[in-house]
C-alpha cells in the first residue's frame, strides 16, 4: 500500500493537533508537513512532496482559497481538499473556482475527510451536499472583484477617503462602488452590505 502524503494547514493549534491525530490513525495516510499560516503552504509542499493538502480558509497570511489557487498554479498534481467551519456558499463557489477538489465543513467525521482524501486522489471531486445546494440556490456572486475589494476595506470602519488613499482610487469611485455593492446586496448601508457580503462567503 503506498502512503498518502498529506499537508495541514489551520491556524488553530489545537485543531490541526486533533486532525493530525485523527488522519494519521488512517492505514494509508502521512501527515508530512503542518503548517498555521495561508503563506506557508506552497513552500511546505514543495518541501515534502505532498500528495493532498488540507486546507482550512481563515488563516494569518492568506486564505486557503488563495492557497488554493497558488499550489494549483505551482504544483498542478497536488489535489486539494477545502475544510471550513463556516458552511458559506460564497467560499465553496470561489474554492471551486480556485481549484479545490474536496470542500467540506469541520464538523464531518475524520473517516469522512479520509476518504475525501482518497476519493480526490483517485480524480473525483467531493463536495459537502447540504452546501452544494445552498450556493446553487445562492446564485453567484453579485460583486465585482473592485467592488469586494472596496468593500472589504470598508469594513473596519474606514472613511471613504480611508478607502480611497488605500486603494488608490478618487473618493468618488469609492462612493459609485459601495453604492453599487449595496445596491446589489439590497442592504441599507455599507455596514449592512459588508454582513450579507460575510454570511455568504462573498467577501
């Protein structure tokens, strides 16, 4: 039997402990490499000759759907499976989209993240049911990528002209986007917006 070589990546120590654990109990899978960080996993794969990487989304660094889309464009034959605790429609479109092969909530049993790890290697893709149906019924992302961005700076509070000297635009392309973002999201205002932008994973 050969051995699944398997890369962690989630910023939660004791998470990624308790999936290391759960995963190596597997027959045939190696957890070769762990990381905490979004920015470490290329070079952590490159390093170990992976097979799989598991990546969690919110983590320091950059996201595992970034991730995603660098080890896809880096090393084409490393098969990617998405974990999140947030079941966001949003995040499986745009997983998808980046490349991933598997994309499941935290919540599923080890085996079933094991065999998710078996069935990507074997050239299927896995994706959580219940989260498959919410993003058909979602639709897509309404947002821009100028406006998400826009948006996304919006969200700690920042003035337009906050917005505007970080992204470089003039503050009235800031004020036409996020008009636009909340238009599009039917919400009342930018802190309204930025919330259903969140829930649904589009941010």
């Amino acid at each position: 039997m050969s051995m699944i070589r398997l890369l962690l990546a989630e910023d939660q120590s004791m998470v990624r402990e308790a999936l290391a654990a759960l995963l190596g109990l597997e027959p045939d899978i190696e957890v070769v490499a762990q990381v905490a960080r979004g920015d470490e996993v290329l070079a952590a794969a490159r390093e170990h000759g992976i097979d799989v990487a598991l990546l969690d989304i919110e983590m320091p660094g950059m996201t595992g759907i970034d991730a995603t889309a660098q080890l896809r464009a880096a090393l084409p034959d490393v098969k990617v499976v998405v974990v999140t605790t947030f079941g966001r429609p949003g995040y499986l479109r745009r997983a998808m989209e980046a490349g991933a092969d598997a994309f499941l909530v935290k919540d599923a049993p080890a085996s079933q993240l094991a065999e998710a790890v078996r069935k990507v290697l074997a050239g299927e893709r896995v994706i959580d049911p219940g989260l498959a149906a919410a993003a058909l019924a979602d639709g897509a992302n309404p947002l821009t990528d100028r406006e998400r961005e826009v948006l996304r700076t919006a969200a700690d509070g920042s003035t337009n002209a906050e917005i505007a000297a970080a992204l470089h635009l003039s503050q009235g392309t800031v004020r036409n986007y996020l008009s636009m973002a909340i238009q599009k999201l039917a919400a009342r205002n930018r802190a309204e917006a930025v919330r259903t932008a969140r829930e649904k994973g589009w941010l």
